[in-house]
C-alpha cells in the first residue's frame, strides 16, 4: 500500500479567555491487489479507514461570571470525507462524509477544584455508518451506526 499525506494544526489564544485550535488532514491510498477473506482484492482500492479529508477545530470561552466563579462555554466540530471500512472498498458498509458537532457550558471556582457540565453532543443528529461488515456468501450486511444526538450533565472533582 501506498498513503501520501499531511495534517497541520493551528492552536491560539488570541486573549487570555479564549482559545482557537484548528487542523486539517490531507490523505491518498492506493492497495497493490492481495487475497483477502473474501478473495482478491484488486490493485488501486483504497485503505480501509483512511478519508481522504478531515478538519477540525475548538473554540473555548472562558467567562468570568463573578469574583468566585467562572463559565466556560466551548464548541468544538469535526468534518471527516467519506471512507471505505473494508480493503475490497464494499459500498454497503462505507461511511459517509459527515460533520458533528459537540457543545459544552461548565461552571468552575476560580481554584477549579471542582467543575459542573453540561454536554451536548452529535448536536446536529448527524447519521452515518461508524462500523461494519459483509459476508456475502451468507447475505449478511451489518451496519452499526454512530450515536445519536446526546445530553448530559458531568461533575469532576479534582484532588
């Protein structure tokens, strides 16, 4: 197999409450042919769980809201092209191009001895095939599913 590629990330806190990360990644495969399970795979399929493009990027506010207290708000997303979960690139178990996006709002003393949450994530309910395999001698597709739109409420205790 052959893979050719490069990522970059930007990382900066243009003021001392906010802070910006952002990356993108570049990638080509190709596959020389081999026998798999399910026999030859040809020459020029690409590798398996390889998109060929992929960004990401944070944005995190902090927020003081009194002399004691803090509010961090943050969002953060992630792009992914689409991408074959198999060497034999099988269309029924590729994944999809897709876009999530998650959000956070967490309250903290200024110590930040400990710190309240709550989450959101998948906010847009995004729906794309995370994992799966075919056996087609058996006429069995298995596809399973990223989760879907999520809440949550967290409590951290730090020592």
């Amino acid at each position: 197999a052959t893979s050719v590629g490069g990522e970059i990330e930007v990382i900066s806190q243009p003021t001392r409450n906010l802070a910006l990360r952002a990356g993108v990644g570049l990638l080509d495969t190709e596959m020389s042919s081999f026998m798999g399970t399910d026999g030859l795979v040809p020459a020029g399929n690409e590798q398996p769980n390889a998109p060929r493009t992929n960004f990401n990027g944070l944005i995190r506010y902090d927020l003081p809201v009194s002399s004691r207290f803090s509010l961090t708000l943050q969002t953060d997303f992630k792009y992914q092209s689409e991408m074959f979960r198999s060497a034999d690139n099988d269309p029924l178990t590729r994944t999809d191009a897709h876009f999530l996006v998650n959000g956070r709002i967490a309250l903290s003393p200024k110590s930040r001895r400990w710190e309240i949450a709550l989450w959101g994530k998948n906010l847009t309910n995004e729906d794309f095939v995370f994992s799966g395999f075919n056996v087609p001698i058996l006429g069995i597709v298995t596809r399973i599913y990223n989760p879907p739109r999520t809440f949550g409420l967290s409590f951290a205790w730090n020592l």
